[in-house]
C-alpha cells in the first residue's frame, strides 16, 4: 500500500490523547502481585541439535496464575562460566516459540536469549508449546484478540503481558544471566510485548520494539482493514451493542499507556506503508514513550519492517545498553 | 466454483472406507455418562420482543460438565397447555444463538424451537452468549477447529458434541414438549451437530442437516482451500509432525462415523458446487447413514445450499415425520 | 474496510448542496397521474405454507403503466375481522420477493406485510416473478442502474418508483388495512424506494429507510467502487460522451430530493464503514428529511448495517407511529 | 489458468452428444419468416472521420420485430463502384458497435466491412447505440444472458440471433456489395453469433469464429466460473426450480445445434487455458461442425485468443473463400 | 477506483516544485551527442500484409549506442511521391512495436507512422524484436523500472528515452516525410517518451501524451500500489539503504523536467480514476508544460483513458499542428 | 490450494519421458570450459558485523565469463586452522545474497558456508550485489525466465548455472575448506541451481534440493498458474510463434537432465501443495535422479516447504555424508 494519510513530519509530531482507565496502575499491580505469588524460576533442560557454536535449553517459568510457560534458552557455547546480558525475546501474532534453529542470531552476537512461547498461539505460522488454560469467559472472534475481552480480568492479553513480565523475572533467577542487563525485544505483538514490559517493570536496560502491535488500539480498528487489529472490528461489527465494554477493556492493555510509564532506552521501528500496524499507531506510542528513544523509518516497507537491514542498528543499540553492565 | 470432481451419478454411489478408532463407542459413552451426572433441566425465562404471534424464552440447560449452556425457547403463542413436537437447532460455523427475531420459521409452523448457543464462538456473524470453559490444551490455529486437537479428551468438539445431546435431553423435561418428538436440525456445522446427536441419541423423530460440515474430515482438508476445514489444514502445515495426531482425535468427531450409527429418518441437502462442505463429504456421510434417509440435491449452489426454497421440503419432512406424535 | 474519509461529527452535520431539476414535481406529478389512471387495486390469492401463525397471500396489484406488479402479503392469523396497520417493503438490488418464509417479521409483530417484487430484477439473490416490460431503451452497463439512463422518461426507476407508490395505493383498497397506519419500509434499494414513496406520498405513517441506496448519486459514484453505485461509473467510462446527460437523468431519481419534500416520521440507519452505501451518503439524505427523523448509527458495520440488532428498534418506531392509529 | 482438464489430443476427438429440441427447425423458420416479413435494407449516412483511405457510414437496418439495428459500414475509400466481398461482423459480449476508428482491418484490406451493433449491450467496453425493444419477461441475472431465459419466444438472443441473420440479408441489398461473397465474422459472442449465422442462412462464403462463446452451454456453466457463462449459473443458483426450464430454453440457441447444420467452410479459433469459453466447448462446436473447417490453437492464450497474430490466418482465409466471387 | 484525494479543480492548480539536478541538461547533451556519433538512417524492407489501403515496412534505426532499433512504417498506400507529416509513435510498458495489424489508424488518415520498438520489453502484451543490449548493472526488481537504477549512466530509461530521440532523427532522412511535421506520440509509457523527445528535440510540430507514465515519479511511488510504478516501490523495499540513490537517478528522467523545456504544441490526456498514472501526477506535467497545451479530462476512466473516444480529437490536433507544413 | 491431481503413490512412480536435446552435454562442456578460461579464486574480505561465535567475508569469485559474482564466506570462529567441510548455497528466484544475518545456520552447525549472489536478480525479497552483465538478447517477460530464452546460448540461467559450477571451483580453491566435503544446496530456484551442479560436477560430498524449482520446466507451465513458471507461460501467450523455440532452449536447462546425470547423494524435499513448484515436478526430479537419494515429503505445505522443521534433517543428511571427509 502506499503512503497512509499522514506524511513523516506529520507523523513525527502525532502525539494523541491517551485513554487511560484510572485504576489502570492498580489493575496491573493487582495482577502482577497474584502472579508473583508463584516464585520465579527458570528451568531448563539441554537440546540435542547439532550446533556446535551455540547451545539451546529447553526452559519452562512460572507464568500467569503459575502456569508453565515454554521457551529456548539459546547461549554462546563456552560462556556458561560467565553471567551473560541477555535478551528475552517475544513472539509475533500467530506463532509460538518455533525451532531452536529458528533463534541464533542474538547468541551469535553474545548475548542470552530467551524466547518466550505465546500461550494458545502457535498455530498459525510457528509452532508452540504452551496451552492457554483459561476458557474463552465468552464469545469470542477467531483468533486471541478478542478472547475474553469483555472485562479486562477475564481478557487474553491480561494473562499474557503477565507471561512476559514473568520471564523477565525467571531469567534475573538464572546464574549465567546478568540481571542489571535485560533487555525485551519482538517485533509486531512481540514488539507490543516488550512494550508492555517496559512499562510494567523498572530496571531493563532496554527495549526493541520494531512495528509494534496493540499500540492506539482502538483507532488502529479504525483505519486498516488488516488482521488482528481487525479481529477487534469484526467482533464489534456482530456485537453491535458491546463497542464501548470492548475498548474499556481495551485501555487496560493499549500499548500507549505502557509507552507513557516506560524509562529504560527503547528502540522502535516504524515502515510507512505497514498497513498490519499502521505508522500513526507506532508514532503514536514512540511519540508518548518516556525514556530516552529512537526510531528507525522504513518509508517503502510494510509490516516486514526493516528485516534484516535493521539488524545491526538493533544489535548496536543492544551493545550500548549493556556495554556498562 | 464450477462443479467438483466428481459427477452426480458417481457421488450417489461414493461410500468410502470409514475411520473409526476401536474404542469410538466407548469414548462416547463415557462422555455422556460423565456428562450426565449433572441432571438434564431446561431453564427459561420470558423476552420481550414486540412479537404477538410466537412467545421466545431466554433457555439455559447443562452442557459438557454441567457448564450453563445458552439457547432461545421459541414457541406459537396460545399452545402452551399442550406438548408440541420439538425442533432442536444448530448454529453454523462462528456464530451465536444470534437474536430471538432470527428464529421466527419453527414456531410459526407450530413447533417448539429450541436454538442452542455454541460455546466460545458467536463472535463471527451472529452474537453468542456461552463461553467455552475450557482452555485452549495446546497450540491452535485461529478458531475453533483446532483447539485441543492433539488429544480427543481435550478437543472441542468434544465439549460442543456433548452440548447438542445434553440440549435433547434438556428439551424432553420441559412440559410443553412431547419428548417422542424430537426433531435435531442444523446447516453446515448445524447439521453436523444434528447427525453426531442422531448417532448418539437412540429416539429422536428425525435429522435434517443441510449441508453438513464434519463429515469425512480428512478428505476435505485435502481437497477445499476454504474454512473451516482450512483451519485442520494451516494447523498441519505448522505442525508438520502432527499430522497423525490431529487426524486421530479427528477420527472420533467424524461425522461418518456417527451415520453410520444413527437410525432416525433423515433429510440431508448437498449443493455440487459448495467448495465449504464439498459434496463428496456429504454424499459419503448420506451413504453411510443407517436410517431412512433423503437428500436434496442443489446442482447450482455453494454452502448456502437450498435456502429459502429448501423450506418447504424440510417442513414437509417435520410433519410426516412428527405426525404420529 | 476502515472509516471513510469523514468521521461521525462530520457526517452528522454533512448537507451537501442537491441537484434539482426545475421540473422534478411536475415530472413525478404526471408519471404518477399517468399512472394512477389504472384503478388500484389488490387481488390476493392463499398459499399454502404449512405455517399455523401467519396468514400468505400472493399478491398483484398494478404498478406502473398499469403492469401487474406480484407481491405477498403476510398477516397474523386470526385478525381478519380488523383493518391492521401495514408495513409495505421494498426489496433489495438485485432480489425479487423471493419466498413466503423470507418475511415472517412483520406479521409475527402483528402489522400485515405487502412484499413488493422487483420489476426485472429477482436473479441476484432472491427470485422474483415481475418481469419488466419495457425495453433497454438504449444501450445498458449489465443491471439495471443504467437501463434507459439517457432519458428520465425512459429510466428503469420511474417504472420501479412508480410501482413503489401503487403499492401503496394498492394497500389503502385492502378491507383488512387501516389506510391511516401505513409505514413503507426497505433496506438498501429498499430503503431509497421507501424515501422516494415518502417523498411522493403524503399522508404515511412512518418511513424506515435502512442503509438507503439512491442517495447523493454522483457523489457516491465518485466515493466508492462498489456495486451497484459502479455500475454508473461503469458506464460513464464506456459512454464518456454521455456522463452529463446521465447524471441529468439521475438527478428525477436522487433520494434528497425526495428526502427536502417527505414529512412522514422517519427511520434511517447508517453503517460507518458501508462501501456500497457509503455514509457520507445516507447523512446528506437524513440530513436533509424534511420530516421528523432519527438514525441508527452502526459504527464497525457494513452494507449488513444493523441486522437484527437493528429489528427491535425498527419495532418500536413502528409501534409508536401506529399506536395512535 | 492453466491447462484444461482435457490434454489436445483428447480435445481434437471431443464430440459430445448434442441436446437439439424437437422443433428446433422450425423455431427458427418460424422466427426468421416473421422477421422477414419487414423488407431488408441497409440504410447509410457518411460519416466525418477525418480517415483518407476508407469511408464509413452510419448504417441502420432492420433486426427482429423490424427494429432499427445500428452498425457501421466501412469500405475502402475508391472502389465505390465495384461489388466489393464483404465481412458482416459481429461484436463481443457486453460490447456494441463502438466508434468508426475501431475497424480499420478489414475495409483496409479490400473488404466491405458491416459492423452490427448489439441490442441492448453497449454499455460493458464498447458504445452501442441499439435498444433491446423487448422487456426483460421474467426475473433476470443481471446481464444478457438470462433475459427472457424462462421462454425461447422470448429469450434475448432469440432477437440478437434474428439480427445476426438480418445483417445478412440487409448487405445482400447494398449495390456495393457482392451477395455471393459473404463472410459472417466474430470473436466471442461475435463468434457464437457468426456461427448461428451460418447455421440458419444457406449461401454465405465463409465463417471466421474466434473463440466463440454459447457453444455446449450447459457443459460450460459447469465447467467453469467465468462470466457470462456464469450468469447463467448464477440465475440458476437462485432460480433452483428453474434449471430444467433454463436449459430447454438454452437448447434453441446452442451453437452445437448450428454448428451440425452449416455448411459454409469455417476458420475456428481455440486457446487452450480460455476460461470465459472453455476449449472443451469450442471443440465440441468445431467437430460437430458440418462443412470445410480449420482451426487455430494458441496453447498458453485464455480468451484473448490469437489476436493480431491471428490476422494473418484470417485475411488469408477470407481470401481463399471469396477469390472466386 | 474512485476520485483520488484531489478533486479537479486542484488538479487544474496542482504544480508541484520539481527535483532537478544541477547537471541535467549536460547529462542530456552528453548521452545524446553521444549516440548522435552514429549517424541517423532508416532502413526499411517491405512487408507483405494483405493490406491494400496502406503499405508496412519493417524499419530499423541506430538508437543508443547505435544499437539497431526495429520498427514498422505504416504510410497510406499511393502516397510515395509525397513528403507526408509523421507521426513518431512509442509504446506501453511492457510491449514491443507488435504487429503491423495493429497499427492502421495513422496511415489510414493520410500520416506516415513510425511505430518504435521497445528495447528488451515486448514480452509483456505485444511482441517485440529488439534486444536491450546493455546487462543488469546492479540487482533489480523483474521489469525495466529498476534496471540500472543506481546509476544515471547505467538506468534502462537513458537507453530508452535515447532511441526515442533517434527516432526521430531517422525519420528526418526519410524521403517520404517531411520533417518540418513531426509528432510525437504515445499512450502511457509512451506518453512518457514523448514528452521526454519533446524536452530534447526543439522543433518538432506538436506531441500527444495520453495519460502519461514517468511524471513525478517520486510522488507516483508513495501515492499508488499499481505497477510500473511500483516496481521502484518495491525496489526500495528491499533496498532499504538505496532510497536516494534512486531518486537521484530517477530525477534525470522524470517528465516533469522535460515539460518545463519543451516548447511544441502539446495534447496530453487524463483519466481521474487512473490507477497507473495517477491523475495528480499527469497534471504536474501538465502545468509544468512550457509551450501550448491542452488536456482531455476523463472522469470515470482508468489508465485505458480516452479510448478510441480521444482518436477525433487527436486527429484534430495532428491535423491543425501539422497544416501548415 | 488443495492437493494436487495426482496423489502420493502416483507421484512416487512418477517418471515421465525427458526432453533432453542431442548435444545437451556437448553444449555444457563447451560453456563450462570457456568459463573455466578464467581461473577459480576466492577473494574475501572480512565483515564487521558485531558477531561473536561466526566470521563473515565478503567473497568474490569468477563466474560466468569471468565476471566477479558476490557472496559471503561466514565460518565458524576459530576455525581457521582447519579444513572444514563446505555449503556451497545458492538463493530463491528473485533475491540476492542479502545481508550476513541471514545466514547463520551452517556456520553455526561447524561448516563453512559461501552464499552465492544471484546475477542480475536481488530486487525481489533480498538484497543482491551482482549484475547480470549480458543484455536482454531479445524481448523478454518481466523476470529473469525468459531473459534470451530464444536461444540457449544467450539465455540467462546458462550463465546463472555456470556461477553455480564455478563457486563450487572457487571453494575448492580456499585454504579453509576441504575439497572433498562440498555440499551443494538451496531452496527453489536455489534447489534447482544444486540440482544443476549436482548433474554438471561429479566429485560432490551432497546435494540438498528443498522444493526445487526448474524440473520439468513445459510441463510446469501447464499445470501452475504461479510466477515464477508462469513467466515462461506469460512470453508464449504474447509469442504465439515461438513456443517451441522456447521449449527447445530450456530442455538445456530443465533439472530432470541434471538429475538422471547427478551420482552424489542428494536430500529433496517436496511439499504437496506447493503452486511454485508443483509436487508432480519435483518427483519426476527426483524419481529420475541418478544417485542414492531420499525425499522429505510435506503434505500440507505450499512452497515454504519444510521450513525449519526440515532444518535437523538437512543437518544429519550434511554430517553422514561429510562424517569421512
């Protein structure tokens, strides 16, 4: 698609008003401390597959209300002496954690990193290991989006920004991972994640957010047609009279929000023909974002973001955020 | 799409082999036993409509473990001191109980219509007002098809299969309905619903199922693109490895299956151009099927099938069929 | 698709200029006395249905030109004896009356029910048995929007508005309906036939115009791709000789011309993201009903507009129009 | 698309049953007799084109029912007074007989050229200028191919047939012309027109049909989704009682019918990947065929056909046939 | 497509500010005195088409780098003792100089017609038979808009842009033309070469430009998804760290520059629902055009324009720029 | 898309007849040793990419015509004493070697790894940096199927084979890398390059051909509407006249005349629902390979074929077949 409605410098400037439910601070902090009743940890178990430069683990943490939650544990072979920054990865729309093969590029450069499974995904272009084992609390449109979403407690994405708060906690447990050095990062509902993250937990040394989705949800519903943030429209196209409750629920989980409370270094990404996460929504959270920030623009690119091209800006940013740890 | 594969003189002879785990009668039984330790009962309480002609009751009855199971009670105004036939009704694909002027046909020819909810979806095209309890057991791809679907105890259908007999034995404690005349009906995953119940419920007047989904699964995910059965297949492409284990728990929902059990009259219909529930899925289910049994066929149509024009026919059908009562 | 270029406040306030012609009363004035030199009349003949609340009668009455135009008619069993407030619909683009089990709705609330068929049309979706009479007229993009385009004299809708208003005044001769309690009622064309009859028939009870087509023509021509609106652009892109010569037909047949002259009270609805009726168009004709008015807004929806979300509404409009009747 | 499900060799030895009415003979000598009773003509006016080498004329002669039918009479500028062979040409669906500098081929070749506009299109790619006369006589898919459909008397092509035949004999009045060397020409629709021709008038030169559409049409309405033979399919969609009533009437125009019957030599074309007119369809016509034949194939074409490579068979054709005149 | 952003009065105003390099002028007179180095001619060989009005010759010309450029000259039969006006014509993207069929219209009204191939296109619509001769020079995206990009000197379009302006160079020495009466002309692609031999060639006597591809390229890019243009698109999609680069090659050849120098008589045309050529963009050129002007508008067409429905007026703007001569 | 016409057993039988031209091998000996004329080096320069356990270089070696085709060298670090086994790999249609990240895999797992830049190509989905420095040699289809495919010997892929042959010369040339354990391999296109290699160097460890495009080339285009095969589908739809000049040229290319010469062990892999590369293809490839093989068959995949889940596989099949180098 081309060019969406407003141009660069426009979009360098689009600072929107938030809609902030005023027990959001409440809510998450009610919800993190029944999580954390359930003590962090971070089990892993070695993976056979034929890579000689890095290893892989299999781990498991404690989510939400506790329940086990997969990843891959991928390290620089010979630095299990060392404590190690590490990055703890999220995972787009759709997939789950995928293949050890499919993560090699941050141990390659170093670092730890763990990533995290999404709960009930994992079917849609990787594969995944972790059930959702709440219920539906509802009707509910294909896919996660709007499973439970009408009442915050009972919604999906409550039980899995809660997942990524945890294995951030689970990896501060392990002994070759140097906690004052974590860094979150995904791209698109990854991106969202960390996102979320950054502003739900106060000592990260950074964050990369590329494309991020559930960012200014509810005037994403508005302006593209694309899935998931069309999983909201379609919902609220059967459900006529349920608009409002949804996007009351939806303010406890919008990306902005966590933008406006987050302190660590963040990295965004942004491309000006992404019609999955609209440009205006991204600047949106950028533009809000409270720490100290940068944003990458992709002008010819979609949702694919900057690829591989933005590696290395990503890996920089990475080694100058841990560089003191 | 232009007429399938095969003609209709050779559909009307397709009868290929069935897969039928060993323990399929056993795995049912079980079920409905386990089920129907929570007594059958039929909760209703009036709506106001605007309506003179019909009276509607918003139902709840038990379901899969007893979970509260959404319907409306639609019945001709001024019959409520006799026992009428009944018409148990199943939703399609994605959709809800939707709303009471929805149902007008039943009760407007005399019968008593209960349409039962279906859990955890309504968010497609028509509003629902049941979640589905469970968790999602496992990775899913977006939608019901595949949730749980590693593991016949945990899928879905499971859950739902068991609904539509428990919504039977709800009806037949009701005093307005004459419990020898229970007819189950439903198009695509309607009628699917419809004839897994004709399989399990001994007595019931008659099936109508209109072009049925569920029946001959693994045959459809090879030869439509189109959803749901999609949904089986965009899990497999993901879940390469699972191919076995998806089809396995698969083999105790198939609708062939349940056919070749049931005993009560049924109308089927088949449109030879609906790429949805291809023809050939239907006519191996028709041919399977151990009761008297028609089939209306629909040369020109896709999944809508027969319409409007089917009516008749299928009311014609109730009432030979009820008439005995 | 997402929002259209105006949003809500925007659209509430939109009163576009109209386009006129000087001699848009006195045309419409002689089609209707050319008309109306054919007797009205209502000649009805039972059908058998097999449904128990509801009466059905097949219907003809003589529309334009004097041309037997069919319909059904639908009432509540049992109130033979009494003159019954009717609602008389119009059908959508491309769909005649179809069949008697398609409209059990208003006679289950207890109004009678005229179903006009559509001249020439009932191949799209539902069947139809009025053929239209009169030749192309000149050449014709396929459908029926440019039949006769070049020439108002000639057009399509001066025969379909025409027998719109003979509908009408086929019902007033019916022993069983009040002439005093009359509501037309459509959705899509059906609701820009029920705006045109408004605009042309003075003493309705009330008017429910659901998603109106037919409103602000050349605009919604130069807004949407969507058919039926295209089939003009359509032929204007053969034609472009003749783009001024058809729009100067269309302008006998633009809904806010009707909508500047009806008084009867009015019910319209609107969906925000309707590509085939696009909002901006049906608030140009709400915005300029002369008469008393509301309208439903449906912000996430499309042509389906309110479905039976919608109904109750349209219920209470109809009783509180009649009530006094 | 690619290839057919018939491979070449098996199409060269298709040769399907026909399905011929009893009294298809004399349907249409009943047909043409009473068109013929209005005297062929072949009115013309010059035309201004600013073109040198040729003359065009703005011709009118009567059709069906006597009825002005447009065309254009194109002639290389200088041969005035020599009897010049002549091309009666025929346009594609949805397409009239356009503007003057659309047929430079033939007249620039030596040829008179007769270019018939088509009743009632016109309006799809091409200007017409032609009205269908007749009223549409039932419900109708939108399009020409279902007008009329429930009725041979009353079918469209039964009128564009009958014009098709009346172009002949209007050119045969023309002291330009030379009667003995008539050629009936077309691609598509034009093709089933020249085709019909040729069945029903005795002495032509020969018959070039490219691509030609309404030959085995109901085998086509099942084989393939293209319009417009999908208009058909689409009427019977709705229309599900109709389908019988549909074909007889088809019956009377299916170019198999004419194809046995015409014994002028013939210049076929087929494309092997055609989906608006399946080659299985135009091999059925061309091997049915009675008199001398030939045809081209263009294996990876789809209804574009041969095109301008085509030219040089063509003019070749033309010559071998009228050399002798 | 509908309207785009700007409605026709701001299209008539739209006059964007131009990227000009520095060495615009240089480049040009470089590359052409440059391939001017090879003298101009125009070889041709008669062709047999069994065409009697017009004569074909298969024509060939030094174009860049002397390279062989093929052709066909059409000239109206009788006429060879006489110097006739030319019209120089070049051809949409993706075709090649096709048949000699395909090309009447000019000669048949009294113009000689130099159709120029298309160097290494002609694979896409219409047959060509000129190579381009010159490698990839760098990664491209499949098509000729990305063909050399990163370079000036390397780009496919200086190649092309040069055998259009040699075109008109052999022409010259044609002893059939008169050279004081040259047009230049094409549609799309076309448009586009012809107004770049506009900016290049001082004396030619007028240049038709139909709905004209490369005209403010850049902007073209970001405000529409269709091809060509897209192909640069979708280059800097990939080439994330090349945007510039191919803008600043690209500014060489945008139309834009060439209209603000060319001074001949200019016919351009518009359609406002182009998809291709946006209508914004062809009015830039348009305004920016230096010498006398005209512009067909066409409201409702796409990048088919004018049609055939444009032919009188280019005739009657070939005629009056060309009668003096 | 749903599986294609044949099933499983079928396409494990499949082996059509080969089109296989009389001096195939005479033909590429000649190609190959004017090549060879240019003799094999591997220039690298070493890349700063913020890696820790891999080392990457920027690779230069001579190709076809000697011309310097790019790649990247990425081994893993501290290696450099030893002689390790190599993965010569080649890319899918349309892209380029990208960038360093996107290769990790094989380092990782203890190989060497050269990925070779694809001429002229890179502007589709990944970066290249190679041009392809022969001209067009005639007109040709958008893409690089049909780039010279009029003749063999200018037609592209005779000069992309030969730097697929001479990167695998240049490795052997490297102190680093063990002349006895080369593996070929790649996905698609780059499948199909191995396969190539495979047939025209005898010495190789392995083969690993991943859903190979360029088997059985005609038949391809009969069966798949998918680019890029279609391509070749697409210049024989506009040249009519030259498909069996086409066909001719690339029976010197088609993979089955590679494979029924190739004796190294050789992975396929084939998914069953793969449009690009249709299974039916790949087993004529594979069921006419000469030397040992196995095929890893996806039946539920398209042309992502195995993806990662492939990946162990491809890992064993490289250790067994380099374990005794």
């Amino acid at each position: 698609m081309a060019f969406l409605s407003m141009d660069l410098p426009e979009l360098r400037k689009h600072r929107p008003e938030r809609t902030e439910p005023e027990d959001f601070d409440a809510f998450w902090a009610d919800t993190l401390a029944t999580a954390r009743a359930f003590p962090a940890r971070l089990d892993t178990t070695p993976v056979e597959t034929g890579l000689t430069t890095v290893t892989v683990e299999d781990a498991t943490f404690p989510g939400h209300a506790g329940q086990p939650i997969k990843g891959w544990l991928v390290r620089p072979r010979g630095a299990e002496g060392r404590r190690l920054p590490v990055v703890v990865g999220y995972v787009g729309y759709g997939g789950g954690r995928g293949l050890p093969h499919d993560h090699l590029l941050w141990a390659s450069a170093g670092y730890a990193h763990l990533v995290m499974d999404t709960r009930g995904q994992g079917g849609g272009w990787s594969v995944g290991d972790t059930p959702d084992e709440a219920g539906s609390a509802g009707p509910a449109h294909p896919g996660s989006m709007t499973r439970g979403v009408l009442d915050p407690a009972a919604y999906y994405y409550r039980r899995l920004y809660t997942d990524a708060v945890r294995a951030v906690d689970a990896v501060r447990t392990h002994p070759g991972i140097d906690p004052a050095r974590i860094l979150v990062a995904g791209s698109s509902q990854g991106g969202g994640l960390a996102l979320a993250v950054a502003g739900l937990v106060p000592d990260l040394a950074g964050v990369i957010a590329e494309v991020p989705f559930l960012q200014h949800i509810r005037r994403a519903t508005e302006i593209t047609d694309a899935y998931p943030y069309k999983e909201v429209a379609e919902f609220c196209k059967v459900h006529r009279d349920k608009v409002e409750t949804v996007f009351r629920t939806l303010a406890y989980f919008d990306g902005l929000n966590f933008a406006a409370r987050a302190t660590a270094p963040a990295l965004y990404s942004v491309a000006l023909m992404d019609e999955v996460c609209p440009p205006e929504t991204v600047f949106a959270s950028h533009n809000h974002y409270r720490g100290p920030k940068q944003i990458s623009v992709h002008p010819y690119n979609g949702h694919e973001g900057g690829g591989s091209h933005h590696t290395p800006t990503a890996l920089a940013f990475a080694a100058s955020v841990t560089s003191a740890g």
